[in-house]
C-alpha cells in the first residue's frame, strides 16, 4: 500500500495539489459510484478497473492530505476487529 | 495492500458474505460521505481513520467478489498515468 501510494505521489501529486482535497474528494465520489454501477453486472476486467480507479483516487486524496494509507489502516484494523477486539469479528450486531 | 487484504478476510469475510454486495457497497458509499465531512475539519486523527474504514470497506466489497486489489491497481496504475503512459502525468485536461 506504501509503495502504490508513493507511486501515485509520483505520478499525480502535483496535479492532486492544484486540484484540491474538495475537487479530488469529488472525483472519489463518481468513481465509487461508476464501481457500484459495474457491480451490478458480471465484467471481471471492467470491476477491476473500478476498483483500481477507487484506490487511485483515495490515495490521491490522502497524499493532498499527507496521510499515510497504510499506516491509518494498520492503526485502527491491526489483525483484530476494532470494535469487538476479536479474530475473527465475533461482533453481535 | 495483499497483506492487509488478507487480515481483512480473516475479519470480515464470513459476514461480509453474508451481507453481500449491494449491502457492503452501501456501507462504501456511507464511509466515503463520513471521509467527506471529515475532510472539511483539521482533525488528523479522525481524518486517519475514515480512509481507514474506507479502505477496510472497499477491501471487504474486493473480499466478496475475489478481486485482488494489489494486481488490480497495478494492472491500471504501474508506474505510468494510463491515460498518457507518462510518469509523471503529463496529460492536457
């Protein structure tokens, strides 16, 4: 996840600069919902582009930010579930 | 990101099976609107963690479909813009 998000850094944060976090977070929304539109039919490769585009664009949000995705996702979900504390989720809801 | 794919459907992947798609992605869709208002405030911590649950819920709704989302970021992202095959992006828009 570090090394993608450096990647991204590379590739895109200077235009994530200029664009913004409330542009990019824009941006995040249509792809979140282009994915759930190609979830609703059975094309592997084209949910797979989905996905990528809906990592992409998180991870462009984050390094306008400067947080570090991999290191705020290991904090709160650290091999047990965060709310029961338990492996597998053991939660009762 | 594999690993932490991994740790996901230890978690998650019985519930998130029984929950679904069009279940899980709502989840995705309510996390995404918490990141947004987030983003508006200066709370770095609280930031942190909705990309933390939006990562974790755009993992699960991965986990129900078997997508990796390491292969399928780099099969779009890998190392050049895939729209000018440039790196960094050198793309006129």
């Amino acid at each position: 996840m570090r090394e993608f998000q450096e990647m991204m850094k590379n590739l895109y944060l200077k235009r994530d600069l200029e664009r913004g976090v409330s542009g990019t977070f824009n941006w995040l929304v249509a792809e979140v919902a282009e994915l759930g539109e190609e979830l609703k039919g059975s094309n592997r490769e084209a949910t797979e582009k989905e996905f990528a585009d809906v990592i992409a664009w998180l991870t462009s949000l984050a390094n306008i930010r400067g947080i570090d995705l991999e290191k705020a996702a290991l904090n709160k979900y650290n091999y047990k579930c965060p709310k029961c504390q338990s492996s597998p989720c053991a939660c009762t809801f």
